[in-house]
C-alpha cells in the first residue's frame, strides 16, 4: 500500500547535495514500513526494533537481510513530522474511498499518556534556578578541563551533555514563567514544572491518582473505528479541545462530521453553543451535578439540597423544607446561562432547628440558592439528549472511543512516551494512529482481497 502514496517529503534527506558530506542512505520507505510492521506488533524502542529486526524473519524480508541502526531508526521517528501528518491524510483518503469510514458518526475523546518525566521532577522557581546555576558551573568546569581527556569521543559526549541539561532547566524556566503568567498572583507560587520534560503536567488518571503526562486528543469514526484526527496536549482537562478537534477533522478529511459524540467533560455550554452554529451535530452527556456533591461535603443533608427548595415563580422566591423564605438578590451573566441568587435571612436560620442539617458550622449570613436560567440553545440540547433516540446514539460513543485508546495503548503500547517534549510525543502518537489505521486496512481489504473466490 505504500507504494501507492507520496512519500516524496520522506526523502529529502536521502538526496545528495554538492558541498556536504555523505547523507543516509537508507530508504524511507523501508524505514516507514519496518517502524509500521514493528508497531502493529507493540515494539516501539528503537534498540529494541535493531535487535528484533536481526531474525525476525518479517523485518529480514524488509531490510534485504541487512540492518539499520539505531540512531537512524530513532531519529526517523521525530524527523518528519509535516510530512508524516500528510500521509496520515493520505491513507485517510484512502481508507474514505474503499468506504471504511463515513463520517456520519465520529466519537472524540482524549485519553492521558505518561510523560518521560518523575514526579520527583517538578520543581518550583528558586529550585530551578539553583540548578540552572550548577549546570552553568559545571559546563564551565567541563571547558577547562576538557584539554586533559585523551578521547576527543568523551569530550565531545560530556559538553554535549552538560549543554542539553543546562538547555533543559532554561525552557522550564520559560516554561514555569508562561504557566505564572496564566495564574492568579495566590497561585503563581504553586506552579511546578518538571527539569526533564518542561512541558509535561501532572494530570489525574482514571485511577484517580496524579502523574506527569500529556493528553492525547484522538477522533475516530464509528463505521470501521478509523482515526480521523489526533493530537497532543498539555491541557489537564478536555472542555477546551473540542473546536480544534472538529477543525482538525475538516482539515484532514475535506468534510464536516455529520455528528459528533462526546462525554461530559467537552459538554460545557460554550461548546454546546459553537456546536449548534456549526455544521456538525453534537451530541454527549449533561455531565454530573457538581452543586449536590460541593452540598454533601459540606456537610447539607439530603432534605435540604437545592432541589427540595420549592420555587415561586410569581413571588420570585424559594421555600425551604422549613418553611422559611429564601428572596431573590442578583444575577449574574455567564457563558449561556443567567446565575440568579436566592438567599434567606441570617436570623430566620440561626433560629431554625434544622440548622445544623441545613447550614452546617459557622453561618453568620442566611443560606443560599442558585437558580439557573438555562440560554434556549443549551436548554434545547439538554432536551434533546432526553430522549431515546439520542440516548441510543450516544451509547455508541463508548465502544468507539475506547477502541482506538485500547489499540494505542494495549497493541501498540502507547501508555508512555519514550522521548521528552510535546512535539517528539506528538511525533510518537502520529506514528501509533497511523499503523492503527494500516491495521484497519490490512483486516477489512487486503486480507479480504487474499481469499479465494467462492
């Protein structure tokens, strides 16, 4: 199949130019063929793919019985990152011709994948520059001591080392000054950034713990589970990612998704208002009530949550299960909705016997209520995902998602990265998608085009 796609971009580094010493001569597209053979079966190491290859009678057969080394294999894996984009999208277009995938219906969601990087590695802004300054110490330490090494080899290997760690604690230095810049002043002293990955982030996993990881945005379509768009983050959470992901879907396909499902956390109503302007239907879940669970640990029993106050929609006012009167007091403008407040007076519920049950500890003012008026266009969708129909599209959501996370990270064994920094993890996540896809090729046309004729 490849011999079929342009892979011109590939081999531009292969070309002889006058002037410049000898290049690579291995051929892209063995290289891009054996990376993909490896990938579909879960060697992703360089090293690793260098031994293999020396029996492994799949990649013997590819390599002519002669061998690439390491260093080139690892380096062609971040190498080409325009030029692997683009035949990402070729075979996407192929795929859409042979009619493996539609768009008629396509599941986005992102899935957290380990950085290189400990948690030991964070730190904050006084520890990085104390490193800083020991890095610059010991390069300079390095350059006049260098004249007393025999071996050109270490010398050259020691400054190159000291010069990518003192590299590495400047960019998180940078780093840690953008993430300040995007903090409240109470927080700015909190940010922490890793020495080894500076743009990695701790983000919570689905066992509820913390790890420094990048978040994976991946786009599949529900006919044959093709992956029509990924992408790498530093985002902890989604709700921000959904508008790029739709345009990165048009960019690579040429069309819109006729519908598109989500989870809870890309249903926020700024998405849900973008959605119902654009060209593609979305359709989620109404994600959880956040105000009963901030309610409970507070310490409110269940009588006395917000949905046991009964409302007047003449008076403009809340009855409480105790019979006291919550007034209305402002409301406040936000992103599809108008936050109303209700708030009963401070001496009806120091008297009150429910007290304890209704305002827990200390309460010098009178306990409140927020009442919600939903924008028409986030009411309607909320209506809309109420009934059956939808709810049973949005069944499908899970089974494709979770298909394309499972063949990332239990066929191809992308549950962390192997090289440092958001674009090489980019590069690394490209790679996956596309033999994920080749695989999806290889199973529904070339396997079936290889059985005999009945």
């Amino acid at each position: 199949m490849l011999g079929t796609l342009n892979l011109e971009k590939f081999c531009a580094g292969i070309k002889a130019v006058e002037g410049r010493p000898g290049r690579d001569r291995s051929d892209p597209r063995v290289v891009i063929a054996l990376w993909l053979y490896a990938l579909s079966r879960g060697v992703r190491e360089a090293r690793a793919l260098d031994e293999w290859a020396q029996y492994e009678p799949g990649c013997q057969w590819l390599l002519g019985l002669g061998r690439i080394n390491y260093h080139t294999l690892s380096d062609f894996v971040t190498a080409h990152a325009a030029a692997l984009d683009q035949l990402f999208v070729d075979l996407l277009h192929v795929l859409m011709s042979q009619g493996l995938a539609d768009l008629e219906r396509v599941a986005h969601d992102g899935t957290k994948i380990h950085a290189d990087a400990s948690r030991a590695s964070f730190k904050g802004k006084e520890r990085l520059a104390q490193c800083r300054q020991l890095a610059e110490e010991h390069l300079a330490a390095l350059d006049e001591e260098l004249h007393q090494e025999s071996s050109a080899a270490r010398r050259q290997a020691q400054q190159r080392a000291a010069r990518e760690r003192r590299d590495r604690l400047r960019a998180a230095e940078e780093e840690l000054k953008r993430q300040q810049a995007e903090k409240a002043a109470a927080e700015q002293a909190q940010v922490r950034v890793s020495l080894t990955d500076p743009e990695a982030r701790k983000m919570r996993q689905a066992d509820g713990g913390f790890a420094p990881s990048y978040n994976a945005q991946i786009s599949t379509d529900g006919r044959q589970g093709v992956i029509v768009g990924y992408d790498l983050t530093s985002a902890g959470e989604d709700s921000q990612e959904l508008a790029a992901a739709r345009e990165r879907i048009e960019r690579n396909t040429g069309q819109a998704p006729k519908q598109l499902l989500v989870d809870g956390g890309y249903t926020t109503r700024q998405n849900i208002l973008d959605a119902a302007e654009g060209p593609s239907e979305l359709i989620g879940s109404l994600g959880e009530d956040r105000s009963q669970a901030k309610l409970r640990r507070q310490g409110v029993s269940p009588e006395f949550f917000s949905d046991r106050f009964v409302f007047d929609a003449q008076q403009n006012q809340y009855t409480c299960p105790a019979g006291k009167i919550l007034v209305f007091k402002r409301s406040q403008k936000r992103v599809g909705a108008t936050e109303k407040r209700y708030q009963a007076r401070a001496s009806d519920c120091a008297s009150c016997p429910f007290r304890t049950q209704c305002c827990p500890g200390k309460q010098p003012r009178g306990r409140l209520v927020f009442r919600t008026e939903e924008h028409p266009q986030v009411a309607a969708f909320r209506a809309k995902m109420q009934r059956d129909e939808y709810r049973q599209i949005y069944r499908q959501r899970s089974p494709v998602a979770e298909f394309s996370h499972a063949c990332l990270k239990e066929k191809r064994g992308l549950r962390k990265f192997l090289r440092r920094g958001l674009k090489k993890g980019r590069s690394e996540l490209a790679w996956a998608c596309l033999s994920c896809n080749v695989a999806i090729w290889v199973r529904r046309v070339w396997k079936v085009s290889c059985q005999p004729a009945a």
